[in-house]
C-alpha cells in the first residue's frame, strides 16, 4: 500500500485552478482518468477502499478520492481519504469541508477549512447537446428559468441548461452537509450571470432555519477542453 502510487488509469494530478475567481485558502486537484486502465489491484495499492461496480464507476471513485488526498494533504499536511458515508457523501476530516466530482474521463476536489468555508459545491459536466437540453429543461429549470432563456440562440440556450444543471448541483453538495435534507432542481433558481462568470442562485423552499427561502449564494464557472466546471462556496 502506498499513498503516493499513482495508477495507470490516471494522469499525473494536477493543482492549476481552472476558474475565474481563486480563493486563497482553497485547494483544488484534479486528474484526468481512463477506466480502460484500471487494474483490479489499484485500489489495494493506493490504500483506498474499494468499492463495486463496472470499470467507469470504480476508475471515477478512485481518481476522485486521490484528488481528495492531495488535496487534503496540500491543505492540512496529512493525506486523509474521505470515507463514503451511508448516505454515500464523502466524510471529511475534523475541520475541514470539501466537494469531489468526476465525469466524462475529469476528476476534481475542492477543500477548505471547516473555520473559514460553512460548505463547497464542485460539479464538472460537459455541454449537453442542443436536443438533450431541450428535452430536459422542463426537469432542470423553473419557470423563470425557462422564461428567461425565451429569446437565446439555440446553443446559447443548451449551455445555460447545462450551466444550471451544473450549478444546481454545486448548491446541493454546498447545502446538503449543513441540511442533512435533500433537495431537487425546482427547489433553486439561477438569477444572474455576469461577463466575469460569477453568478448568484436563491432557494426558493426552507430548507434550514439557517437556509429559508429566498436566501441568496453566489458561485462561479468556467469552460474547458469541452468541460463546463462549477464551484459554489460558502464562506463563514
């Protein structure tokens, strides 16, 4: 076992922070992985628990937990490995928060300190294509949402469905933590973007005598490598 080894599925992990805005005392790792390379020993080597399913499934876990560690150990000085709690969201160290994502071959995690940051959201999706976001915008947006989409070029109006998909899954990994309560897509809104693609959101149900209705956060995005990567973070 060896919390250094790094398995061929993965590409080395990276600390370059792909959105606009940087925060100072967060750390961000990610790593680019290959399902068609993961090994059955790899979990044992890496010291991770491992856990079943088919190849992407397990390739995306592992790459997403190494980027915890690095993390956690950039921010910390110790490698820990967030656990998979039964509600199957990561169980962070005393004293610090963090988000893992992982899709379409892209892995990330964000950690601060529990004193500084009261929860982090990181989601990485690809652009849906115009006919998929179509189809599921009823399912993602609210009616305001869908109203102020009217008069956007069909692209335009695939990649703000897939930015609010996005984001609306940042907020849920930022507020679960606090709310212990699940929430779903109707439940928040996206009400503005601005040119330096940071963005505010509002829930529109109590979630939390801390979260009621119509409470505000903010959050921020960028787009590469055909990757759409949101962050929504939550300062003390």
């Amino acid at each position: 076992m060896n919390k250094d080894f790094l398995p061929a599925c993965c590409a080395p992990l990276s600390d370059h922070w792909p959105l606009p805005h940087p925060h100072s005392t967060l750390r961000l790792i990610s790593t680019r992985f290959d399902p068609g390379h993961l090994h059955s020993e790899d979990f044992s080597r890496c010291a991770i628990a491992p856990i079943k399913g088919v190849a992407k499934r397990q390739a995306e876990y592992l790459a997403g937990r190494l980027c915890a560690r690095a993390a956690l150990a950039q921010l910390t000085g110790t490698a820990a490995t967030p656990a998979c709690g039964a509600d199957r969201a990561p169980q962070w160290p005393n004293g610090t928060v963090g988000s893992i994502t992982h899709g379409s071959g892209w892995a990330a995690a964000v950690v601060g300190q529990h004193s500084e940051w009261r929860g982090l959201g990181l989601d990485v999706e690809q652009i849906m294509p115009a006919s998929r976001a179509e189809r599921l915008a009823g399912e993602i947006l609210t009616p305001a949402e869908l109203l102020r989409l009217q008069n956007l070029p069909t692209e335009q109006r695939a990649q703000r469905i897939s930015l609010t998909f996005s984001l609306k899954e940042s907020l849920f990994k930022a507020l679960y933590p606090q709310v212990l309560r699940h929430f779903y897509f109707q439940d928040a809104e996206l009400i503005s973007v601005d040119t330096s693609q940071q963005v505010r959101m509002r829930l529109l149900i109590d979630l939390h005598e801390q979260w009621p209705a119509g409470a505000e956060v903010s959050g921020q995005f960028a787009e590469f490598d055909g990757y759409l990567l949101s962050l929504v973070s939550i300062a003390r």
